[in-house]
C-alpha cells in the first residue's frame, strides 16, 4: 500500500508514493533518522527528519522538518513546515509556516498574516498591517514585531551599507549578495560577503580557508590561524578583529561602540561571546566570563557584569556591583561573586587574598585567565584564577592550568588549595588533582589532572589541552588522554583512567575500574568489583566496567565501546560500529557500509554521505580520506586542511580565517563595532531599543545568555537558562538547575526553559515546547487529578496528588503517594506496593500489566515513556510516543515513532511517525522504515520476515529477523539473536556474543563476557558473577541468582525462576508462562 499524495499545488510535483522502494543507487544513498533510503538520485537528495525525498535537483534542496517534496529543481527548494516548494527562483524565497509562496522575485519576499508575499522588490520590504509594502531600502532590514523595517536604522540596527539584505526563517536561508557583514540570530541567518571570520550556526558550515590552529567547542572543530585570542563559547568559535567591544545578548553578538546597555570602555578590542555566537579580539587584558558570554577587554581593570551585560571601565581596582550598578572598589585583592555582586578586597573567608593584580571573573561555561599571582578558587559557576604553580582548577566547561603544591578539594563549591586540614586530608600528593562535582582526586600524576564536568585530563602534558562539553582540543599529548562527553582523545596513558559520562580513557590497568555515581575508582578492589586481574585497560562507563585488551585505538560513541584495531577509518550504521579496512571514505546504504573511495573529501549533510569534489559550501580539500564525524563517533581522516565539525556534520575545508557555528547555519561576518541580540535577531550598533534600561520594579527574566536583574520581593524560579522570579503562592517546579520552593495555588507548568504559572482547573499537556491547560477531550483526559501527576520530559504538572510522585530527568514530582512510586534516573520514590514494580528505561511501573506491562488492576495496560507514566482506564493497549501516551481500543498492535500518536480503532496496528500518522489496517505486524508505514511482506529495506511473532521497530531502524526468540531493542539497534538466554540491551548500543549466559547491559555500555553467567550490573557498580542464569539488577541492588531461567523483579526484590519459558509477571507471583512470545526488557520478560 503506497499512498499517492496529490500534487504539490504550486506543481511542485507528486511527493514519492513509496519513499522505501528498493533501488540499485548510482547516486548518493539518503540516511534519515536511522534508516537509509536508496535512490537512483543523480542529484542530491533531500532530508527531512523521518523522510527521505530524492531528486535530482541540479540546485541546493532545503528541507523542513516532516516531509520531502521532490522537484527537479533548477533554483534552490524552500520547505516550510511541512511541504517542500521548488522553485527556479532568481531572488530569496520566503517561506511561512505551512505554505511555500514561490518567486522567482527579484527582490526580497515577505511573509503576511501567513501567506508569502512575493514581489520584484528592489529593496527589502516592509510589512505592514497585514501588506507588502516596497521599502527600496538602502540599507540593511530588520524584522523588530514582526514587521520588516528599512533603511538605515538609528536604532538596534546600523545601516551596514547592504544593497538589499536578506530575512531568514528558522531552518531556512535565504542568502543575499548583501555587501556587508551577514549577521545570524537562533535560525536566521543575515549573510554577506563578509571579508572577516565566518558565523557558524549548528549544522551548517561556511568554509574559511584557515591556515592556522583549530578551536573546538560542543561539536564544532574550527581550525584558524588567529592572530589574536579565540574564544569559545558552547557551540560556537568567533574569531573577530573588533574595534570596539562586542556584547550579546540573547544569542546575538552586537558589535560596534554601544551608546546603550553596554557602554564602550575605549577598549581597544574586547569580545563578547554568547552561547551561540563569539565576537573574538585581539585583547590585551583579562576576560570576563558570564553565562555563555565572554567579555574581553583590554580593562586595566576588572570588568563587571550588570543585568546580562558586561559593563567595562578603566577601573583600576576590581568592580562591585550593588543594584545593578557598577563602582569602582580599587581592591587590592581578588574579587569574589557572591549572591550575584561581586565582592572586593582581600577576603578572608573561604577565598583567600591570592594578591591577584587583577582578579577575573569567571561564570559558568567560560575561563578568563589572567596573569594571577595566587591561587584559582572555584565556586559554584565562578572562577577565580591565578598564575598558579600547582594543580589545575577546573569550572564546570573549561579548564585553568594550574600548579598547586599542595592537594585542591572542592567545599561548598570553592576550591581550596594547599594541604587542607578539613574534608580532604592532605595526601602528599606530589601533583594534586581538582577534585569537581562527583570525581575522585586522582594522585600519583606525573603531571597535574584537570577536572572539567564530569572529565578528568590527566598528563604532564606539553601544551594545555582545553576541554569543552563535546570536544576535545588535542595537543600532542605524550601523556594521558583526555575524555569529554562525545569524543574520546587517545593516548598511551602511564596512569589510571578516567572515565566521563560515556567516554572512556584507556589505562594500562593492572586491576579493573569500577565507577560509582560518576566516581572512577582505579585498582583491585576487593570490594563490589572483584579483581579481575586485567591485562588490558579497563573500560568505565556510567555504571560499567568493560574488560577489554585491545590492541588498538578504542572509539566510543555515546555510551557504548566498540573496540577495534582498525587499519582503516570506522563507520557507524544505525548505532553499531562498522569496522572496514576501507581505503576511502565509508558509505553508509541501506544499512550496509560501502567502501566509497572517495578521491575528495566526504560531507554528511541531512544525514548524506556526500562524495567528490563539492562545488557548494564544503570545496574540496583534496583530502586523501575524508572525515565523517556522527554524532558521538569521530571517523578520522589525514586531513590538509581544518575539518569543521557541527552537530552531526563535518564539514572540512581549508579556511583562510576563523569561523563560528551557530546552531544550523553558517554565516561569516565582520563586524566592525559589537553585536547585540535581541528577539533572536542580531542587532548590531549602539542600541538605543531592544534592550530597555533596568532598573526594573518587578521581577526579571533571564534567557539563556541574557540577565535581567530585578529586585523581586518573591522567590525566583530557574529552568534550563531562564530565572522566572515571582511570589508564587503554590509549589514552583523547577527544570534543571535550581529549585525554588513556593506555594502555588495551581501548579505550574515548566518547559524546557521557560516557567508558565496556571491556575488550571484540570491536567495541563505539553505539545512540542507549548504548555496547554484546560479539561482536554483527546490525549489527555481531564483528571482534576487525584492521582498521580504525568511528568514529560521538562515540562511537570503539578497536582494534590494522592498518588505515586513521578520524576523525570530534571524533575521531581513529590507525594504523599498512596500507590507505586515511579522512579525516573535520578531520585528514588519510596512506595508500599501491593503488586510487582516493573522497571522500563528508568521508570518503575506497578501492576501485574497483561498486554506491555500485564495488566494489574487497570483495564488496560499502562505504558511507560522515557520521563513520562502515563495511567489510563484503556480497553485496549496503550501506545507511547517520546512524552506521549496515547490510548486506544486498538484491536491489533500499535506502533509508535517518536512524535505523534493517531488514535484509532484500527483493525490492524498503527504506525506512528513522527509528525504523521499513517493508518492501515493491515494484516500482519507493522513496521516502521524512514517515517513510513511498511506492512507485511516489505520488499525494500524490510524484507518479509514472516515473522511468527510481531516484528521490532527501533527508532529509525527496523531489524527483520526469523527469530526463534524475542528480539532486543536498542535506542537505535535491533538486535536479533536466537540467544538461548535473555539479553540485556542498553540504549545505544547491543553487542552480540555467542555467550553461554546472556549479556547485561548498562546505560551506556555493553559488557561482553565469556561468562559462564550473566553480569549483573547495577547504575555505578559491576557486579561480576558466574551465574549459571541471568540475573537481574535493581535500581541499587544487585541480586545474585543462579537462576536456570530468566528472573523477574518485582516491587525492587528479585524473584528468581527456572522457568523453561518466559516469565509472566502477575499479582506479585511469577508464572510460567509457556508458548507465548513476549517481547524482553531487560532480563525480565514483560
């Protein structure tokens, strides 16, 4: 059944009926979400997350989120939410959420009251009431209210001399040969033939040419050959040669001498940096660090932070800030931030005068050093360094060489140097290690350890090796190797290893490493790890200890270890590592690696592996091997030029000057004065609009990158980057990072990032980032609940609950719970169950649940998502969608994809992609491949397993298999093995083993053995066990059985049975349950 879409109504052209049909690809293979999608394309093919279009456009393809509209194109495509428009435009195109207005517009197009405007404009258009008019503008065009405003602005915007600039969506580009610097705000972006360093959003890059060194942040490798300092920000890398300093706000670097919020200092080049964008200068003085911002600036002296802004002066002491004004303290020694000011003089608390000249500020994400005489203290989110002799202070994203004498320990979130009497008893450590949130001090280092989040860089390392959250900066180590979550840097360590959230640093351990609650304890330990007398290094994971004695370089992706002692570079597929000894480049089709032998460099763009010699934004780098670089697995390649890497990406090219990345885009620019964002525009110049003076008489709202102070009278609320503060009468829920206790009257809704109070009557539901409230018919029923509280993933809603309290990751739903308490990674909410407890990815469901989880007292069953316990009376079974559960009086299965759930009383099962609901009331099991529905006897990807039992759909792959057993699903992998006991998969990653037991898998890794039992494995310990059966492991416990059969746990004890078939869990009991096919958690059959 392929279901034939009308055509496009602009003659886009019919979309493909059947996007999983089989094909003998002469052309490039498209790779969506986990699936590959064959094509004979001749051209590029198109992307959409779930879907797969090819076509043989002659001209670049953009693609929105959720389908593909093929066309031959002449002209670039623009896709709005939804539809792909094709279009030989000779102008920009403008797209609009659900309609594409195409033009082959000579001008600018405007978008009005939800259709495209399109027109031969000469000059940017205005838009006005709901019309289009001409502006003929000269200058530059800024959208400020959802209006287009011409001309040489006064205001936020200076005229920067643009013959016609562009406006761009998010997740479009309309590109304008603007003859002045092209500015990029979250999704848009303003290019131009800038003669400067190029802005680079995440997933796009705009190459450089570099001749000199590279800059990696969080996914992103800039290679530059700057003349002056880089700084790095989360995401992005901006080199500048500033003139005057340069501010951001809200993810926009305004540049240029601001007469507004941040006023100029005569600074002769400071930057500001933002999570997002970084304008870098050639700074003579120390750099001040806020969160995602950097201030550099020539200061003589410190520089302060007001109300999100850096505020410089020639102050010749350090600047306490009192009200959201900036004096001047002439102190003489450090400075310190406490409770938001920052405190002057010497101190004599828990930060020592270090007789720094001139202290620096540093906040969360960023490290100013300066030429400090003294020690470096770490505080929560600050940093104070110095010119330290000894160890090295590490704050939460960066890392401050240092050389401290004596042991640093972390109190109260400081660091204290020297041989401390309290806490930490001195250790004669000859090189102290930091000690951060959740690690251990590691001694007998040759050189001194750096600790960045959960990372630790050990090595007497020649040069500084710098670390930020996803990338590491190598520096020819002839030491350690240092591990950031997402990349793993090599090295032929002397020392133990340290293990960070899904990386591992190999050692030469001579005992095996065990980690506890993000602890790597190195050694024999006779305690829950029993030595293992490894010859090899011991690989640690969050909760794992892997025995490997691998001859070669390890590469570990997002919670897994693949070992290989490859000759060639190694290909991820669908979540395995694919070892080849290609001589070229790998291509990733139809779930095979085909050697490519490339002679150019190799993109991924859209989830394509694109050879040869690119004409467009990636120019050859005559690269013997291209690199491709996958989320979490790095491919790599003996590279001439610099490789940039976005989330996903990697770009290479040999670029002259830097270039940053923002989040999707690419866009190069030169300012000559600072940058400023608001609105998530880029305003450039001295401000006199968006940001309004503060001394504000309510409560203040922070965004990520930006802060507003206020003097509330109420308690502040804090969620991912923003502070909502007010005098809430109810609870406050807060989202990762702060919890401020209050006393709603209604509960309040928090997103990820924003604080939404609601005095609703019923349930509130969170849809894509919207909270909405009220007594909703559909999804959600209303529940004035007496019961539990459903919790998605950054989003809680509150309730007198009389029910079990759900927490989530980041949230905690507390109760005084009558029932089963569900339990999210985390926190631990204790319950006085009457029935069995079932655990699924991170979650402890209660009930003896028939269908998913056997049925336990519901009608129907309840399913469970990652962060989400939804309960229902279902008839039938419930489907779940990531944050989503949706019931159903289905008769036949339902499958669900990440995104939407189309209820229906279907005859067959329901496929669910996600942002479309394909129905089909098909005969046998459904399976899902590149957001479609393909039922039964597939001939493309899916072959027609004729399967007994249903067939397993992971997300975005489907693995058909004739198996005799059950089948186990990774996030990602489906892992089909006639096992002759159960096997344990963890979400990433599973790893065959003809093992005699079965093979127990942690979050993150996969521990192969040759045991003559299973491993046990619980959240930070390994328990190692010969058991003759499986066992099972608790959230805390680990319950050894030498059970013949599959053991079950219920309510958080391990029942353990001989069963010859799998279990049925049941009103406490474990029954036998015979012929029937289950499909597997874990080691317990639901």
């Amino acid at each position: 059944h392929c279901p034939h879409p009308d055509p496009h109504p602009l003659g886009g052209g019919a979309r493909n009926p059947c996007l999983m049909e089989e094909a003998e690809l002469e052309g490039p293979t498209v790779e969506t979400e986990g699936l590959v999608e064959e094509a004979e394309l001749e051209g590029p093919a198109v992307e959409t997350e779930g879907l797969v279009e090819k076509a043989g456009l002659e001209g670049p393809t953009v693609v929105n989120e959720g389908l593909v509209e093929e066309a031959g194109l002449e002209g670039p495509t623009v896709e709005t939410a939804g539809l792909l428009e094709k279009a030989g435009l000779e102008g920009p195109t403008v797209v609009n959420e659900g309609l594409v207005e195409e033009a082959g517009l000579e001008g600018p197009t405007v978008e009005t009251a939800g259709l495209l405007e399109k027109a031969g404009l000469e000059g940017p258009a205005v838009e006005t009431a709901g019309l289009v008019e001409e502006a003929g503008l000269e200058g530059p065009t800024v959208e400020t209210a959802g209006l287009l405003e011409k001309a040489g602005l006064e205001g936020p915007l200076e005229e920067a001399g643009l013959e016609g600039p562009t406006v761009v969506n998010e997740g479009l580009v309309e590109e304008a040969e603007l003859e002045g610097s092209a500015v990029e705000t979250e999704g848009l972006v303003e290019e131009a033939g800038l003669e400067g360093p190029t802005v680079v959003n995440e997933g796009l890059v705009e190459e450089a040419e570099l001749e000199g060194p590279t800059v990696v942040n969080e996914g992103l490798v800039e290679e530059a050959g700057l003349e002056g300092p880089t700084v790095v920000n989360e995401g992005l890398v901006e080199e500048a040669e500033l003139e005057g300093p340069a501010v951001e706000t809200e993810g926009l670097v305004e540049k240029a001498g601001l007469e507004g919020p941040v006023e100029e200092a005569g600074l002769e080049g400071p930057t500001v940096v933002n999570e997002g964008l970084v304008e870098e200068a050639g700074l003579e003085g120390p750099t001040v660090v806020n969160e995602g911002l950097v201030e550099e600036a020539g200061l003589e002296g410190p520089t302060v932070e007001t109300a999100g802004l850096l505020e410089k002066a020639g102050l010749e002491g350090p600047a306490v800030e009192t009200a959201g004004l900036v004096e001047e303290a002439g102190l003489e020694g450090p400075t310190v931030e406490t409770a938001g000011l920052l405190e002057k003089a010497g101190l004599e608390g828990p930060v020592e005068e270090a007789g720094l000249e001139g202290p620096t500020v540093v906040n969360e994400g960023l490290v100013e050093e300066a030429e400090l005489e003294g020690p470096v203290v770490e505080t929560e989110g600050l940093v104070e360094e110095a010119g330290l002799e000894g160890p090295t202070v590490v704050n939460e994203g960066l890392v401050e060489e240092a050389g401290l004498e004596g042991p640093a320990v972390e109190t109260a979130g400081l660091l204290e140097k020297a041989g401390l009497e309290g806490p930490v008893e001195e250790a004669g450590l000859e090189g102290p290690t930091v000690v951060n949130e959740g690690l251990v001090e590691e001694a007998e280092l040759e050189g001194s350890a750096v600790e960045t989040k959960g990372l630790v860089e050990e090595a007497g390392l020649e040069g500084p090796t710098v670390v930020n959250e996803g990338l590491v900066e190598e520096a020819e180590l002839e030491g350690p190797t240092v591990v950031n979550e997402g990349l793993v840097e090599e090295a032929g360590l002397e020392g133990p290893t340290v293990v960070n959230e899904g990386l591992v640093e190999e050692a030469e351990l001579e005992g095996p490493a065990v980690e506890t609650e993000g602890l790597v304890e190195e050694a024999g330990l006779e305690g829950p790890v029993e030595e293992a007398g490894l010859e090899g290094p011991t690989v640690v994971n969050e909760g794992l200890v892997e025995e490997a004695g691998l001859e070669g370089p390890t590469v570990v992706n997002e919670g897994l270890v693949e070992e290989a002692g490859l000759e060639g570079p190694t290909v991820e597929t669908a979540g395995l590592l694919e070892k080849a000894g290609l001589e070229g480049p790998a291509v990733e089709t139809a779930g095979l690696v085909e050697e490519a032998g490339l002679e150019g460099p190799t993109v991924e763009t859209a989830g394509l592996l694109e050879k040869a010699g690119l004409e467009g934004p990636v120019e050859e780098a005559g690269l013997e091997g291209p690199t491709v670089v996958n989320e979490g697995l790095v491919e790599e390649a003996e590279l001439e030029g610099p490789v940039v890497e976005t989330e996903g990406l990697v770009e290479e090219a040999g670029l002259e000057g830097p270039t940053v990345v923002n989040e999707g885009l690419v866009e190069e620019a030169g300012l000559e004065g600072p940058a400023v964002e608001t609105a998530g525009l880029l305003e450039k110049a001295g401000l006199e609009g968006p940001v309004e003076e503060a001394g504000l008489e309510g409560p203040t709202v922070v965004n990520e990158g930006l802060v507003e102070e206020a003097e509330l009278e109420g308690s502040a609320v804090e969620t991912e980057g923003l502070v909502e503060e007010a005098g809430l009468e109810g609870p406050t829920v807060v989202n990762e990072g702060l919890v401020e206790e209050a006393e709603l009257e209604g509960p309040t809704v928090v997103n990820e990032g924003l604080v939404e109070e609601a005095e609703l009557e019923g349930p509130a539901v969170e849809t894509e980032g919207l909270v909405e409230k009220a007594g909703l018919e559909g999804p959600v029923e209303e529940a004035g609940l007496e019961g539990p509280t459903v919790v998605n993933e950054g989003l809680v809603e509150e309730a007198e609950l009389e029910g079990p309290a759900v927490e989530t990751e980041g949230l905690v739903e507390e109760a005084g719970l009558e029932g089963p308490t569900v339990v999210n990674e985390g926190l631990v909410e204790e319950a006085e169950l009457e029935g069995p407890a079932v655990d699924t990815e991170g979650l402890v469901e209660k009930a003896g649940l028939e269908d998913l989880v056997e049925e336990a007292g519901l009608e129907g069953p309840t399913v469970v998502n990652e962060g989400l316990v939804e309960e229902a009376e279902l008839e039938g079974p419930a489907v779940e969608t990531e944050g989503l559960v949706e019931k159903a009086g289905l008769e036949g299965p339902t499958v669900v994809n990440k995104g939407l759930v189309e209820e229906a009383g279907l005859e067959g099962p329901t496929v669910v992609n996600e942002g479309l609901v394909e129905e089909a009331g098909l005969e046998g099991p459904a399976v899902e491949t590149a957001g479609l529905l393909e039922k039964a006897g597939l001939e493309g990807r899916v072959e027609e397993a004729g399967l007994e039992g249903p067939a397993v759909v992971n997300e975005g792959l489907v693995e058909e298999a004739e198996l005799e057993g059950p089948a186990v699903e990774t996030e990602g992998l489906v892992e089909e093995a006639g096992l002759e006991s159960p096997t344990m998969v963890n979400e990433g990653l599973v790893e065959e083993a003809e093992l005699e037991g079965p093979t127990v898998v942690n979050e993150g890794l996969v521990e192969e053995a040759g045991l003559e039992g299973p491993t046990v494995v619980n959240e930070g310990l390994v328990e190692e066990a010969g058991l003759e059966g499986p066992t099972v492991v608790n959230e805390g416990l680990v319950e050894e059985a030498g059970l013949e059969g599959p053991a079950v746990e219920t309510a958080g004890l391990l029942e353990k049975v001989g069963l010859e078939s799998p279990a049925v869990e049941a009103e406490g009991l474990v029954e036998e349950a015979g012929e029937i096919h289950l499909p597997k958690k874990g080691n317990s059959y639901s």
